[in-house]
C-alpha cells in the first residue's frame, strides 16, 4: 500500500528524463520541487479543488441526512412492508453500478442537470451501505431509551437527533469519512456529466497532464499527491472513529 505512494512522491520531484528510465530508479538525481507550482499552474486546479470541496460536503451532508433518517425509520418504526423494504433496498447493492450510468445520465439531461452542481450532488445523497450500517447501530440501543424518553414528552424526530446520533457517533463518522473519500476520488462520473473545465473535479482535472504530446509523469504525480492527501488525513485523524464505527455493525440485529 505505502510503495505506490512512495513511488508518487519519488516520480513527482523527478525531472522528466528520469521518470521512464530502465531499471526504474527510486531517488532522483536532483530534487525538482518546482514540479508541483509547475502541476498546480498548468490547470485551474483552484477552481477544481473548490468544485471537489463543494461536492464532497454538500453530498456528504445529503448522504448523512438521508442516512440518518432512513436508518431510523428501518430500525425504529413499525409500518406494513418495512422488512421487505429493507430486503429490497439491500438487493439494490447487488446491481452493478456501470448498469445504472447510462440510465442515470439520460434523467439527468432531461431535467437539463448536465455540466451543472446538481448533476455531480443529487445523485449521490443516498446511500444504501450507510443505511445499512447506521440501522445496525441504532438497532443496538436499547429500546427502553425510547420508552423512557416518550415519558417524557420526547417524539421520534427529537429522541433520533438528541439521543440516538450522539450515541452512534462514531458509525456517523465513519459513513461520513467514506462519503467524503469516496466523493473526493470520483472520476468516472463527474467526467462523464461534466463538459466544460469550470465544472470539473480535481480527479478529472489531472486528464489535463495528458495531451496529444504524451503525458507529463512528473507533473501528473505531483498532482496526484495534491490530491490525495487532503483524504490521507482526514482518515488519519478518525481513523479510531472509523474502527470502532465498523467494529460495531454486527451487534445485533
């Protein structure tokens, strides 16, 4: 896992002649740290990294929304054909998600939603493995919490929000993190609902390093590590969070 990475951080302060040699070597000659002003002005990655920000936290936050309130629903609510609901969502996780592209992408553009925020946000503020995991920790408290807070006047909207998301905090950070990861790395979707450079991503904007001409390995690499760290740490610093969130899952139910 670390020698890729490594790799990376070694080709992007290589000079150009040196990142294609046979036998590859590891250290370069000569510490070229002008590859990254050179990635980082070669493209408006500005503008990228402010369209992965506002992607990755507004679907986070749509994610998280839908996750919560589902997973309550599923865990906590009696009505007629819950379970084979639930079923039935989680056979959705058995279809392929190449399946749904071109079907996706066909409703998008005719509610005219193509090379727009919407495209990149909407489709993706649901999900059914966060609704799973967060259903298994909620089914783990225990149901006499709810009673209790009934007596005392609480409803389901204000006993979810004041008692059950505090004490599934660390489930909560965990769907957050891989929300968040998993929409900073897209990049066969934005592509493909994209079309113009002001509306790209950060991982479609590294397209940007392959021309015609060949592409520029040091450069794209230097990139590369502009673009993963930002994710590097946020799970590093949650990491114990996100452990002990799908440590949890299988308690009961």
């Amino acid at each position: 896992m670390l020698l890729p990475f490594a790799w990376m951080i070694s080709t992007s302060l290589k000079a150009p002649n040196e990142v294609m040699l046979m036998p590859p070597k590891w250290m370069p000659s000569e510490w070229h740290w002008d590859n990254y002003v050179r990635a980082l002005t070669m493209a408006p990655f500005g503008r990228y990294f402010l369209n992965s920000v506002l992607v990755t936290a507004l679907s986070t936050l749509g994610e998280l929304i839908t996750t919560i309130l589902a997973a309550y629903a599923f865990a906590r609510l009696s009505f007629w054909g819950r379970d084979f609901l639930f079923s039935l969502l989680l056979g959705t996780m058995m279809v392929p998600g190449e399946v749904l592209l071109v079907p996706n992408y066909v409703t998008l553009a005719r509610l005219g939603w193509i090379d727009r925020y919407e495209a990149l946000i909407i489709p993706w503020t649901a999900s059914v493995f966060a609704i799973f995991l967060l259903r298994q920790h909620f089914l783990s408290v225990p149901k006499e919490l709810g009673y209790a807070a009934r007596v005392d006047g609480a409803g389901d909207f204000r006993f979810l929000w004041t008692i059950m998301v505090p004490i599934v905090r660390p489930a909560i950070v965990t769907i957050v993190v891989l929300k968040a990861i998993g929409s900073w790395n897209a990049f066969l979707w934005p592509l493909i609902v994209t079309n113009s450079r002001e509306m790209r991503t950060l991982p479609v904007g590294l397209t940007a390093f392959t021309t015609e001409a060949g592409t520029a390995y040091e450069l794209l690499m230097a990139a590369s590590a502009f673009v993963i760290v930002p994710m590097i740490v946020l799970y590093l610093l949650l990491q114990r969070s996100i452990v002990e969130g799908l440590a949890r899952t299988g308690i009961k139910g």
